[in-house]
C-alpha cells in the first residue's frame, strides 16, 4: 500500500458507527500491531471475489464431498476472531479491533461463519454485512480445508440472498485460487455504492 492509502486515527475513535461509515467510503481499520494504533486502509487496487466467478478448486470440492463437518452462522463470533487473532498473520486484529467487531455482531452488522468436526470448532471465518456487500476480514483453520469450506458456505449465502460484493480488501495466492482480483478503486467504489444499496439481508 503507498501512504495515500493509509490514514492513522487515535484509538479511541475505533467505535461501531465510524467503522460502519469507513466500509460505506472504502475504508476498514486494522491495528500496527496487537497492541498498536489503529490505521484506516483503502487500498489501490481493491480485492475482491467476484460472485458470479467463484472457483471451486477440484481438491477442496472432493473434500468437503467428503467430510463430515457441519457448518453453521453467528454461533461463535468471538471464538472464531479469537482464532483470527491467534494466527501469526492476525497481529492486526488487536483487542480494540476485537472489541468494535464483537459490538457489530451484537448489532447484527458483523458475522461468523463456522466449521465443527465432532462437536469441536475446527475453522470459521468472519466480516461485516452491510446491504449487498460483504467485507470479509480473516479467516482460520485448526484442521485442513476447514476456513475453504466456510468460504465456500458463504459464498453460497451470498449468492442466493442477492449480495453483489464480496470484498477481500488484499488479495494473496491462497484467495487468488478462489477467483479473486484485483480492481482500481475507482470501480471498487462504484461497485460499492451499488452493493451497499441493495434491500438484501444477510440474515432471515
């Protein structure tokens, strides 16, 4: 990211309503460290998964054909960004981020999506629904696939309630075998003001 894409804010202004107002302008917060400042991102390009082009590798659908984990929604927020923040790549996710994430679920605007095997919580993801767009922030695995199959949970969520984003905010290789691109801002933006105005709801 250049400097242009990144603004640092006290951490005391990391509350719901000025998170839910940066996802409508572009922006997301993620903290320096787990115990650092928080800085706003927008970045140039944009990732995201376009809907309508999801890619399923071979591997991963004959392994979730064949596993048996059971799937589920908002059962387990805080111990799915538990696990997020637990991962060497998860230092952004600071207790301050946690706590605003944690206040969104209770508001229904942030949500989990869960893997179980035998009962136990063995991979999940989660993000912010806000209309028609879907922000994904992390994701975990304790066992092999377990975040894919969440992904691919979602994915299915979305597409049959009508959602018309969903936002990796930073591509990398492991979402890149899932179809994600990279886009200009510009487009994102204007794909976003659509997305967010769309009547559709992540839940029932």
């Amino acid at each position: 990211m250049s400097p242009s894409d990144r603004r640092r804010v006290k951490t005391e202004q990391l509350d719901p309503a000025i998170v839910v107002a940066a996802y409508r302008s572009g922006f997301f917060p993620m903290a320096e460290s787990r115990t650092g400042p928080i800085a706003w991102y927008s970045p140039d390009p944009r990732a995201v998964i376009p809907l309508d082009a999801f890619n399923i590798p071979r591997t991963v659908r004959r392994a979730r054909a064949r596993s048996e984990c059971t799937v589920t929604i908002n059962t387990a927020f805080p111990q799915v960004i538990a696990a997020c923040a637990g991962r060497p790549e998860g230092t952004w996710i600071s207790s301050e981020i946690v706590d605003v994430y944690t206040a969104l679920h209770r508001q229904g605007i942030a949500h989990s999506v869960e893997t179980w095997l035998s009962g136990r919580l063995a991979g999940g993801l989660y993000g912010v629904s806000i209309g028609g767009a879907f922000f994904g922030e992390s994701m975990f695995s304790r066992e092999s696939n377990m975040s894919k199959f969440a992904l691919m949970h979602l994915v299915e969520r979305l597409v049959s309630r009508g959602f018309l984003l969903l936002d990796t905010q930073i591509v990398n290789d492991h979402m890149r075998q899932f179809g994600a691109v990279e886009i200009p801002r510009q487009d994102y933006l204007a794909q976003l003001g659509k997305a967010i105005s769309a009547r559709v709801t992540f839940l029932e």
